[in-house]
C-alpha cells in the first residue's frame, strides 16, 4: 500500500469512510471467515477479487493503527477507528467540504469575525485557505461573509484545527452589511 492511503488506495478510503459513518463493525469473530464477513456485511461486495483486496486493506489498515481490532465478550470482535484513522477521516473531510447552496437565499448574510492570536498561525493561515475554498468572500482581513450559512463548516474547522470557537470566532446573521451591491454581484444574487 502506498504511502499516502487515500490517494492511492480506493479500498482504504471506502473502509475508513464506512468506518466513521457505521461507528463500529461488530462480527462473531470465531468463524474462520470472519474478514468475509465484515466485506459482505458492511461493504455488500460479492466478487471475490474485491473481497480479498479489501481483506488485505484492512489488515494493512490494523497494521498502521488506523484501526484497531478488539475482542469483546460473547466471541465477537470489533473493528472502529483509532485516533489516527480519526484524524485522516477528519482530513478527508476537509479536502472535500463544500457549502449548502441549494437553499434559496432568505436575504440574510452570514458573517464571521475572527481574531486568532499570532502563536496559533499555522492554524489561523490553513483556516483562511479553507474559508477561500468554500467561497465565502473576505470584506476585510478577518471578516467574511455568505448568503449560505456556514456555521456547522466553523465549527468543524475549529475542532480540525484546534482553534477554540468560544474564544476567538463570531459568527452572526445580518440583513444589512456595507457592500451589498458587491457581494450580491460576487454571490450571483438578484
């Protein structure tokens, strides 16, 4: 398996995701079968090929602690997540975020204030980049703004990047901000 695993290994990724999303694989681990098992059950693949790929992906996934195997009472073992396969379903996710524009604007913009202090610049840096790639429009330095609302994305940065959310960010709903006429010709909005 190559180095990095979600690039090079659709298998590793497709584990890890279902992994994060189910929380546990539980299966009876006395059977001979038992890999089989968490395939067919949580995966639904019946080609063999693609089984024993996966087989050996979640052995290499246990061998570089991603996940952990733990034998519970009653003869059945559980799969889940360690910290560090946390962390790259928690990166996984951030590379592929993107803001809820389906909704029809309420005539509300979303504005975030922030003041991340100068010790914390990496995360305040890599924060900035990730508001840029979701397209929320920066009025000033440490003020953006969106007709989207994009709370739950803070949020979920904040926990990422170790930012704490109570501290340094304000997040609030406006029906007016100067450069309207701006950022509706930024937004496409009418």
């Amino acid at each position: 398996m190559a180095r990095n695993i979600w690039r090079n290994n659709i298998n590793a990724r497709e584990i890890l995701l279902t992994l994060a999303r189910v929380g546990i694989f539980v299966v009876a681990s006395t059977s001979p079968y038992f890999f089989s098992k968490v395939i067919e059950q949580y995966f639904k693949d019946q080609i063999k090929i693609r089984r024993t790929a996966k087989k050996r992906t979640l052995l290499e996934l246990e061998k570089r602690k991603y996940i952990s195997f733990e034998e519970r009472s009653g003869g059945s073992l559980e799969i889940k997540l360690t910290h560090r396969g946390r962390m790259f379903v928690r990166k996984y996710k951030i590379d592929t975020m993107e803001l809820d524009r389906t909704k029809e604007w309420d005539g509300k913009w979303r504005v975030l204030l922030y003041d991340i202090p100068t010790r914390y610049k990496n995360a305040s840096d890599a924060f900035r980049e990730k508001l840029k790639q979701l397209g929320v429009y920066q009025l000033q330095k440490s003020v953006w703004v969106s007709p989207h609302d994009f709370h739950a994305e803070i949020e979920f940065l904040c926990g990422v990047f170790g930012i704490n959310i109570n501290k340094y960010i304000l997040y609030f709903t406006t029906s007016q901000i100067p450069k309207e006429k701006i950022l509706k010709n930024f937004f496409v909005l009418s």
